[in-house]
C-alpha cells in the first residue's frame, strides 16, 4: 500500500481534516509496509502512472514526478 499526502498551492503537506484537495496538484506517497520498499524500488520509476483506489474503483491517476528517500528508512533489525 502507498499513501497519499496531498499538498497545497505552496508546497505545504494539507493536515487540516476540513480544508479540500485540489483536482490536480502534487501530493507525497510514503510506502506503508517497509518491507516492500525493495519491490518498489524496482517498479516506480519517473513518469510511472498509478492510479488513487477506492477498493477496486479508479478516482484519480498519479504520475511520479521525484523520487526521494525510496530505499531510506529501512526496517530496523530486531
């Protein structure tokens, strides 16, 4: 899984629950589940489109612009 943060006109990570996401703009996606961070190191790639689901229903497309910190944060030996 991937989430979205979506950010406003200036760049600015949206936390306010009450404030609305533009129809076009940027947003950072972090990976959920660090474990898969190498899977996606191999898959996303600039210019990548994917796609925002609603279980199986397509609401948005998303195209990678950057890529930042894909392989950092690795998981933590235990």
């Amino acid at each position: 899984m991937i989430w979205p943060e979506f950010e406003n006109l200036d760049g600015e990570v949206i936390l306010q629950s009450d404030c609305s996401v533009n129809q076009s703009g940027t947003a950072r996606m972090w990976i959920i589940v660090p474990e898969r961070r190498p899977y996606h190191h191999y898959k996303i790639k600039l210019g990548t489109i994917g796609y925002f689901m609603e279980g199986a229903k397509k609401v948005a497309e998303c195209e990678v612009v950057e890529l930042m910190g894909l392989l950092s944060n690795p998981v933590a030996s235990q």
